[in-house]
C-alpha cells in the first residue's frame, strides 16, 4: 500500500466498548474506518482489503466495497459502525454523512442470524468454557478412546477424498449449497432442523433445532456417502476417525484456553462460575438483534449499558443467563416473520452508490 490511508479514509469512529457504554477503566480504544483507495486498486492489479493495526491503539480500516459487502450481509462488527452516536465520529466526509444519511437500506432480516448467531455462539462458548471449569479434560484423546486402531486404516488423503464425493454429491441435489455462502448455508441446515423439530413433535421425539442442527447436516452427509455406494463399515470408520478429529481440536482448544486465559477474566470465571464478560455481549447482542428486527433501528450507543456492566460483573446467574438466551432465541425468530424489514437489502442501489462513490473520490 503506497497510498496516504488517512487521506483516502472518508469515516472513522471509535468501536467496541466505548462505542457501546460499556468501557472501564483498563479498556482499549478501538476505531473502525472506511477508506476508498485509488482507482488502480480496486480496477488494477493491485489490491486493498483492509489495514489493520494493534498498537498502540486498536485500528481496523475498511475498504469502501468490503465494507459494503459485509454491511449487506448484516455483520454486526462492520453495519454498527453507521449507527455509532455523533460523539463517536472521528472523522467524516461528504461521502461518510451519505453513508450515514443511508444506513437503513443496509438492514434487514439477515439480523436474525447475525446478531443473533453471534450471541449463540457466545453461549456456545460460555458453555465450553463452564464445562472446562466444572470438568476438565483429563488428557489427550487416544484413538482407542474411540476404537480406532494406532495407524489409520485409510490414508488421510483418501479419507479427506471420500468426504469431498459426499459434499459434491449433496450439493447435486441441493445445487444451492453450492453457490451459497457461510451465511446461507446455514440458513439451510437450521431451516433443515426447523423441519425435522416439527416432525419430531407430531412423534413425541424430542429434537432441538437450536443445538442438534450440525448433527443434522452431519447425518445428511453420511446419507449421501451411503447413496454412492461407501461401504456401511467405511462410513462408520469415517465417523469415527471425524469425532476423533474433533476431540483433538477441542483438546488444543482447552489447551490454549488454559494457557492464554486473561488474568482478569479467569478471576471473574473463578468467581461467578462462567464468563460474564461474554454473557454481556450474548446480551447486548440479542437485544440489538431484537431493536432491528422490531424498530428497523440499530442502537450502538446503549440506553441499558449500566445494567449490561453489572451483568459484566456477576449479577446474572449462569442458569438465568441460559434461560434468558434461549427463550430469546426462539422469540427473536418469531418476531422475525412480522419484521417491517426486508428480507434481503437493495442491492442494486448499494452497487450505484459504491460505484459512484468510488468514481467521484477519485475525481471521475
């Protein structure tokens, strides 16, 4: 990059904590900008995404159009930016105040799984983590943990072989898998499980779409392995050599957890028994999720950040906290079927607007 970036940046504002009310006193100052780089790197064969530094403050500046991108797709780090309060803009130009005057053709329903995907997968790990404080893995899986003999049976490039027939032959018959995204990928699977949930209660069987839904796409995947041909003994080989995989990835998780843990943090886990400080953005993340979906309004600076800090410092139980997450969950999808706002923003009156604030910064 041999462009002046702060000439280039055409908004910039504080993040994270300070944005939200919610810093202390041993808090980092974040910012987050949007830069529009010369013509050459964005039509040439040169490239610029992003610019991130860490020291001595916490920068992260955006190009114009992965901004864009990832504000169409409602990620809730990038599309609060445009909803900071005043006192948090650093630096804006005529295209930022546009921008700005803007940001609700940015909203829709995508809210749902961003928010709150974001805020379940901060259950997911308060959970991970109070199951390692109350039972921590005693060592490092073994393969005869799972009846496997010590050398794989099947070399790894045919295992991993094997796994990319089974995928390709999914998506055969759900073409859409293919060309679609993380994001619509699993809007897939977890309307998949939505599905088999309402089955599964018509059967008395008990099914819960918000935690067993990769289980689903799992068991769809060794379906499609038994429609090539795999032998029953192969896939099961296969399945076991996967949770083995997986036992060892989480094994380095926990150990990494253990090893790089903030001393503060461990503190607060000590004491309240789970991570508060993830309980805080878990709640905070919900109920911004649920301002959208209900308001079409995104509230970054926030009215209850006295209360999140005390739910920062313990005033929430653990099973309170679940309780409130999951009964949120399923509320917030409800609310999302009478939401005033689109499903999908207008992506074409984004497109303009990039392409001709792209042309006239750059005195097109």
């Amino acid at each position: 990059m041999d462009f002046d970036l702060d000439k280039h940046t055409i908004f910039k504002t504080l993040a994270g904590s300070r944005s939200y009310g919610t810093e202390t006193p041993t808090s980092d100052t974040d910012y987050r900008g949007i830069a529009i780089p010369p013509l050459e790197y964005v039509v040439g064969l040169r490239g610029f995404n992003q610019y991130v530094r860490n020291e001595p403050d916490d920068i992260t500046i955006f190009a114009l159009r992965k901004f864009v991108d990832l504000a169409l797709k409602c990620n809730p780090n990038v599309i609060e930016q445009l909803f900071v309060d005043e006192r948090h803009i650093v630096k804006t130009t005529k295209w930022g105040e546009e921008l700005r005057e803007k940001r609700q053709m940015f909203l829709s329903t995508r809210a749902l799984y961003t928010f709150t995907g974001y805020a379940m997968s901060q259950l997911k790990r308060i959970k991970r983590h109070k199951g390692w404080l109350m039972n921590p893995p005693k060592g490092m899986p073994s393969r005869y943990d799972y009846g496997l003999p010590e050398q794989t049976l099947i070399p790894k490039d045919q295992l991993g072989a094997a796994m990319t027939l089974m995928q390709r032959h999914l998506h055969e018959h759900i073409p859409s898998l293919t060309a679609a995204d993380n994001y619509g990928r699993g809007q897939f699977w977890e309307g998949l499980a939505t599905v088999l949930s309402l089955y599964a209660e018509t059967r008395g069987i008990s099914f819960s779409e918000s935690e067993e839904w990769p289980d689903t796409q799992e068991e769809v995947l060794l379906a499609a392995g038994r429609d090539l041909g795999f032998s029953a003994d192969f896939l099961t080989l296969l399945a076991k050599e996967k949770s083995y995989s997986t036992s060892k990835r989480e094994w380095k998780q926990y150990s990494d957890w253990v090893k790089n843990r903030n001393p503060a943090r461990a503190e607060l886990e000590a004491r309240y028994g789970y991570d508060c400080k993830h309980a805080m953005h878990l709640v905070r993340l919900m109920r911004m999720g649920r301002e959208i979906l209900e308001d079409g309004e995104l509230v970054v600076f926030r009215p209850d950040r006295h209360e999140l800090l005390e739910i920062r410092n313990g005033a929430w139980s653990y099973e309170a906290l679940i309780d409130w997450a999951e009964g949120q969950d399923k509320e917030l999808k409800r609310i999302s079927k009478t939401s005033v706002l689109p499903k999908t923003p207008d992506e074409k009156a984004v497109q303009e607007m990039l392409i001709r604030f792209t042309l006239e910064f750059n005195g097109r």
